[in-house]
C-alpha cells in the first residue's frame, strides 16, 4: 500500500465488552491492510484492547469514555432502568444516552484529528456522526441488532405484528431517541460550527451518506436485508479471534473427565444474586443429571456456594472461557443474550436458552427461538422450574438440529471481519 492509499480510521467504541469487541476485529483488519487506526475503548476494556491490538504498530489505543463496569453496577442501571414506572424509565434511559457525553465528545475531537473515517459501534453513534460531518469524514456505524425503521422485526421482540405497524413503531422509537439527544446534540453541532438540526441520525446519516454495517446475521432476521438495501448492509457476526485459544489446562481436564457440560454465563450483566444463582443451577444440573460450566463474567462468584460447587465434579466456576474452543464441547448454552455470546452459541450450533436483562439481548431471544435453536426468558423471572424447563426443551431432538442449521448458515468470523473492512474502506474512499 502506497502513503497515498493509506488511511486513518479513528474508532470510538465505549459499552460493554460485548460492544468494544466487534470494533477491535475491524480494526485489527484495518492496521493490517495498512492503515492506521486510533481506537478508543472504555478504562475498564483498554488492557483488553491493548493485549488484543498490540501486534500491529499501525493501532494506538486510547481511553474513551466512562467505566461500563462502574455504569453497569451503577443504581441507574440496576434500578431506575428497570422500574416498573414509565416516567421513572424514560428518565433514566435519557440519562444513560447522556452519561459520559462531554467527556467522550472532548476525547473524540482529540482522536479525530488528521482522520479520514470515523467508525463507531452502537453507542454514541450521534457524537461520532456530528464529528465525522464537521471534519468531513466518512461516517461508519456497527449496528449489533436491529436499531431502525422496518416493517419485519418488532419493536417489543416475541410480538406479531403487521408489518405497518412496525415501522410506526420504530418511527416512534426514533423520534424518542431523538427528543432525547437533541439538546446534547445541537450543543456539540454549535461547538463543532455546525448548524443545529432539527432531523433525527437516521435520516441524517442517509443524507450524507453514512454507512450502517448490521453485524450480525441477515438469517435471523428474514426480509430485513431486503428493506434496508446497501447503506445497511449485513456482515454477519464480528469478533476479534476468528482461531481457537488453548484451553486452560483445569478446565481442559474436567471437560475431558465427563460428559458435554450445559455453559452458565451472563457475561458483563451483573447477576443480582449470584449465590442463588449457583444455588438454582446446582439443583436443576443434578436433576437433569448432567453438567455445569459456569463464566462468572463480570459477576461476583466467589461466596460459600460458590466454594461448595466448586467441590461438586459436576460443576466447574470459570471466571472466563474462549467461546470458540469450549462452546462446540458443550450440550447447550444459557447466557444473557449479548450478540458476541450469542454470535458464539449460534456459530458453534449450540442450543441457547437466552436469560436477558435488558437492550438488544431479548431481540436475540426472540430471534432464536423463532428459528427454533434456542428459547428466552426474561432473567428476573427465572426460577428452578422454569431454568428446567428451558434446558429440557433446548436439548431436544428438534431444537438441537435447528442449531446446527443455524450454524450452517454464520458468516465465518474472519470472512464477517474482511467483509465489513471492504465496506468501511471503500465508504472512506468515496467520501
């Protein structure tokens, strides 16, 4: 690659883990077909993004934005998010879009400077929409799930309804999201020495011709791809390592030592009460006599049930595993949802019972069970019975198979990450 044809691709990427690791794969891709790339990834994420980005000298990685760690454990996750009182949700749903907001445009306008794209994932797409237009750079968008107008997938996933009504519902959404961000917004665009605006990003961004990759697969969401057409064009699920790691040598030997375990793992969603947790997938493992793998992710597992179920043989606490090595040892999955999780179960044709919390993970849910591969419940509502239930049905005949048909049709990781590299620099070249 000439000096020329060389670009930079300044990556603002701020969420959980599950949000920041699709972006470090794009932009590994991007450092090694020679450009260069300032990638900015939340305190608690940036060892993870260094260790993982380290081989190439064409990526620096910086701090972006709060702690998600500290966010996600916050009162405002755990609580007012959650309530029951509409007013009390709405308020705090526009404080989360707000949270960090000064911080991240200021940090933004340092990393922004000399770029030629800006590249952001699902969070705080406005921020890096108005940063790409003030400096005149191409606008890149990973979307994880579906995130605007369309007639095929409902706003309140699981529901049926026509195809109208959607896209009204969606049109609402947005308009929320927008009355929401507006004032924050029109702050940055005066800062930045750009008009205020009265139009929402979606159409915006279809103005200027932003791209919004849809990282995830087309497959679970039939007629989306359809709707949408090439400014949203799908990828398939991204992740940062497309080869299997080694397995730990203790989790190695207790895998080999029994039969296919079911995996437990909620990845960064802090379990409310991690002890009966434990407790409830001792009781439900040893009636349906089969085993437990348990990733504590973010959660606190280290109290006395958790020193009691480590002395059971048939449950092992991990505090992290390399999806792509253990998950195809596995009869089936029950995690929380999140896309990367849900992008390993799916690619491993694992049969997944989804446990969701909150954001995009009940459209996982919804989205599996409606293929067939997997089945979802709300994880306050989980109990012993229906945690039974869940895995007595996903490890059937049926579910199982619906699995591996599943699996057939994912995007390789590594073809995903190539894909989506190939869009994001021709949308740089073209602007």
């Amino acid at each position: 690659m000439t000096a020329k044809d060389r670009m930079k691709f300044v990556m603002p990427f701020n969420g959980s883990r599950g949000d920041v690791t699709p972006g470090m794969a794009l932009g590994m891709e991007l450092a090694r077909r020679g450009h260069d790339v300032v990638f900015g990834a939340p305190p608690n994420l940036l060892c993870l993004a260094r260790s993982t980005m380290a081989e190439s000298e064409r990526v620096r990685v910086v701090s972006f934005g709060p702690d998600t760690h500290r966010l996600l454990e916050s009162e405002l996750i755990r609580v007012r998010i959650k309530s029951a009182n509409p007013r009390t949700r709405l308020t705090a749903l526009a404080e989360l879009a707000n949270h960090g907001w000064d911080q991240m445009t200021n940090e933004l306008e340092q990393m922004s400077v000399g770029g030629d794209a800006i590249v952001t994932g699902s969070l705080g797409q406005e921020m890096a929409f108005n940063m790409a237009q003030a400096t005149g750079n191409a606008f890149v968008a990973l979307h994880y799930c579906p995130l605007r107008k369309n007639g095929v997938v409902p706003v309140f996933p699981g529901a049926s309804l026509p195809g109208a009504v959607n896209r009204s519902m969606w049109a609402l959404a947005e308009t929320l999201r927008w009355t929401s961000m507006k004032t924050r917004e029109n702050a940055q665009r005066r800062a930045l020495g750009l008009p205020t605006t009265r139009d929402s990003l979606p159409r915006r961004s279809e103005l200027y011709g932003g791209v919004e990759i849809q990282a995830y697969e087309s497959a679970l969401f039939p007629g989306l791809a359809e709707q949408w057409g090439p400014l949203r064009p799908f990828v398939g699920f991204l992740g940062p390592n497309a080869e299997r790691q080694e397995t730990d040598p203790a989790l190695e030997r207790w895998l080999q030592a029994g039969s296919a375990p079911v995996y437990f793992g909620f990845g960064s969603m802090p379990v409310p009460d991690p002890s009966a947790l434990l407790r409830m997938i001792s009781t439900v493992v040893t009636e349906l006599g089969v085993r437990a793998l348990v990733c504590a992710g973010w959660s606190d597992l280290t109290g006395a049930e958790a020193i009691a179920a480590q002395t059971d043989s048939n449950i092992m606490i991990v505090e992290s595993v390399d999806h792509a090595s253990v998950f195809p040892r596995c009869l089936a999955a029950v995690h929380h949802g999140g896309a990367g999780t849900t992008a390993a179960s799916a690619r491993a044709g694992l049969p997944t019972l989804v446990c969701w919390f909150s954001a995009d993970q009940p459209f996982w849910g919804a989205a599996l069970r409606r293929v067939g591969a997997g089945a979802s419940t709300k994880f306050s509502a989980l109990s012993e019975s229906v945690l039974l239930h869940g895995i007595t049905h996903i490890t059937t005949d049926a579910v199982r198979c619906a699995a591996r048909e599943l699996a057939d049709t994912v995007a390789p990781a590594d073809a995903a990450v190539a894909h989506a590299a190939d869009i994001t620099e021709a949308a740089a070249h073209a602007h």
